[in-house]
C-alpha cells in the first residue's frame, strides 16, 4: 500500500480517485479523521479515535427471526447471532457504582431483541444498520458502535461457524454533500468544480495527515 500526503500537488489526483469511488485508507497509527467517498458520491467522516478506550460488549446474543431473500427464510425463520461493542466513557460509573452514570446492557439488549425478531430484512447488512443506527440515536453518549450479525444455518456446502457481516458506525459519521463532478471520470456532467466536503479541506490544509488509496 502506498502512503502519500495530501498537498497542492496532489489534491487534484485524489480529488479523481476519491470521485471514481475508491476509499481512503489510512496507516497506522491513524489520524483523528478519515474521508471516504461512496461510489454514490456521499462523503463519510469517521473519528477513529472514537474506537479507543472503554466500551460495552454484549457477545453471543441468540433470536430467532425472519430474514433473508428466500422465500422459506421469511416464512420459517432462523437463528441468528449477535455481538454488540458500544464505546462510551466508563470511568464515571466505574467511580460512583451508581447504574445511572452507564447504559444498562439490558437495554442495548432489547434494541437487538427489537430488531432481529422484528420486521423481515432481506440482508444482514440492513439487520445490522439498524441496530446500529437505533444505538447510536437512542444513547448519544455511545460514541461508536460495531455490530456482528451472523447466520449460522446456511446453504454451503462445508462446515462452519456461521457467515455473517460486521459494521462499524459513529456519532461522528455522517453524510455530507454529494459530490458535484466536472472533467472527472465516472462523474456526471455539469459545471463548476467539484466540490469537496469542508472536513476534507480541514485535513488537506493541516498538511500533516497521510492518506493511501487502496
């Protein structure tokens, strides 16, 4: 992977990659903030600072629910593993002992107890999205979250575990403008400059962050 600095000179060149849809990995140790462009051009800014320290960790939950895209899936359902990490600031309660100065699990619990034997999903990925989102929006003190939603009674042939996908999600991740394109390639038309989110520019005038595109 190659690491190059985001300047003047090259601002333009990953101004294309970023608008084609490619994301921005950063290196270790990373930086407070990372940029990434969907290929819809949405920009998403990720604090991964805010994976750092206490969380709580609920592993290993089990429902039964209904989705999936095959027809049997929705009707007989399925079981479905959960794990859930929610980072928040610990320290006030592991202070006081005091149950009001933390989220209860039991109440991260039913949100996924909600969600996973609620309305019928058609993929993991929306299971796990909302689960994150309905965390995030319900206990802003969580400052990100990751959800694992795995499905453990698939057709493959060979043994394992289960399959299943793992999202991260953050207070501090949120969409900006979408992107305007002019003289990019895989962009629309129109004129005027492509636009570029404000914490983009943040980071490119620090001078100081690296980028690498994958």
């Amino acid at each position: 992977m190659h690491f190059r600095p985001v300047n003047s000179q090259n601002l333009s060149t990953l101004r294309r990659e970023i608008f084609r849809g490619k994301s921005l990995h950063l290196p270790t140790p990373a930086p407070a903030i990372i940029f990434l462009m969907t290929s819809s051009g949405t920009a998403i800014v990720t604090n991964h600072r805010d994976l750092n320290g206490d969380k709580l960790v609920l592993k290993g939950l089990k429902f039964h629910g209904y989705h999936g895209v095959k027809p049997e899936e929705k009707k007989l359902g399925q079981k479905f593993l959960i794990d859930v990490e929610a980072w928040m600031d610990l320290q006030v309660a592991g202070n006081s002992d005091n149950l009001s100065d933390t989220i209860s699990y039991t109440a991260i619990y039913r949100i996924v107890k909600e969600v996973v034997e609620g309305a019928s999903h058609n993929l993991l990925e929306s299971v796990a999205q909302l689960i994150a989102s309905t965390i995030l929006s319900k206990y802003h003190q969580v400052s990100a979250v990751r959800v694992q939603v795995g499905k453990p009674h698939v057709a493959v042939q060979g043994p394992l575990d289960y399959l299943g996908v793992e999202i991260t999600r953050s207070q501090n991740q949120r969409p900006s403008k979408k992107a305007q394109f002019s003289g990019c390639s895989g962009g629309g038309g129109g004129g005027g400059e492509a636009v570029i989110p404000a914490e983009f520019r943040e980071i490119q005038s620090s001078g100081e962050e690296q980028m690498a595109v994958a």
